[in-house]
C-alpha cells in the first residue's frame, strides 16, 4: 500500500528563541540533530536517537519531532506493530502503531504532546491507515508528573482524542493486567471495512467471551 508522507512543520516562539514542531522527517534530516539528554524514558538517548532514525527510514516509519535549534526536545514515533506482538498476527499493511510519545522533562506542560500529534495527521496522510496505540501504566512518569495513575491515565487519554482515537475494547492480556492500561484506535475515513473487520479481530482472540 502506499504511506502517504507530507511534511508539516509549525514555528513555535519560545522564551528568547523559536521551538519548530515537524515532520515526517525523513533520515537523512534527522541525523543531523542531536537528542535531549531526558529523553530517556525507553532507552539512552543515543540508543534512542539510533532508533528514531531507524523508523524514519523504514517505508511505514514517521517520525514527528520538536526541536530548539538542532536538539530534538520532545517526538512521537508511528510504524508497523512488532512482529512479537498479537497486533501485527492480521499480517495487515494497513495498521499503523503510534508507538511512543516523549516530552523532555522541562518542556512539559506547554502543550507539546498535542501539537506533536496533531501535526502527525496534518493533510489526511493518515485517512488509509488504522492507528492504534496501547497505554501501559509502567510507561508513564509518575514520579516526574507527580500525577496518580489514573490522572495520568486521563491525561493521555485526553491528549489521544485530541486526534479522534477513542477507546476500543481487546481481550489482550498485557492491556486487561491492569485497569488503568487500554487501547486507543483511529479509523482514517479511507480504511475499507475488511481492514476493520480484520482488525477486529486481533483485538479479539477469545470472542466468546464478550
């Protein structure tokens, strides 16, 4: 299938300088920035920074970021479902993870997260593809927000309608092990239902039950 890819980018000012919030960017440009040393949540920041470039060059692969000059300060990756994982069982091409959102710890609480992602979906490049997300609880920085778990909860579950993901349902053990843990699911208007219905049922392996 064909991964529209339109790069966007917005000029943000900041204190005494400008914050540019972009994407897709492709790897040739992203290897040209450097990351923020907090941004730390899933690896080193030099194993993260090795890992971003290595979605960006992948057909599927987006990666949207925010920077201050050539320092990456906050980013949300997007590509194919791990191949270990029950969301990648339907073999669908039209499936699409949005796989991590990271804000460097003094750039929180300006409202980056959201204009991340909604850049992300800027020009209908996403209408072909379903996008999902799985929130896990042992992700979040509690200590660092100072938020409880459900706040925190709250908080990411606000930031995903921002784009129009809404909760879906799953029999996934890894999303049921915790209350506070769910799925989050945007249809692009242009997904035909057969990629619906498949997708339905991966969420689902013991339909019986529900």
């Amino acid at each position: 299938m064909e991964h529209i890819k339109i790069y966007h980018s917005l000029v943000i000012p900041y204190q005494n300088t400008e914050m540019i919030v972009e994407g897709p960017i492709p790897p040739e440009r992203l290897r040209t920035y450097s990351l923020h040393p907090d941004l730390d949540a899933f690896r080193r920041p030099k194993d993260q920074w090795e890992a971003l470039v290595e979605i960006a060059e992948l057909p599927e692969g987006r990666i949207i970021a925010a920077r201050i000059s050539d320092q990456i300060i906050g980013y949300v990756t997007f590509h194919y479902p791990d191949e270990l994982e029950r969301w990648s069982e339907g073999g669908m091409d039209d499936l699409i993870e949005l796989g991590a959102i990271e804000v460097a710890n003094d750039f929180r609480g300006i409202g980056l997260g959201k204009k991340l992602i909604k850049l992300a979906f800027e020009g209908e490049q996403l209408e072909n593809v379903i996008t999902f997300t799985t929130e896990y609880y042992w992700h979040w920085d509690l200590e660092a927000t100072g938020l409880t778990v459900w706040q925190y909860r709250n908080m990411m579950e606000q930031l995903m309608k921002s784009v129009d993901m809404v909760w879906y349902a799953t029999d996934d053990p890894e999303i049921c092990s915790h209350p506070a843990n769910c799925l989050m699911v945007r249809i692009g208007k242009n997904v035909p239902l057969s990629s619906v219905e498949k997708f339905d049922r991966v969420r689902f392996r013991q339909r019986f039950m529900y």
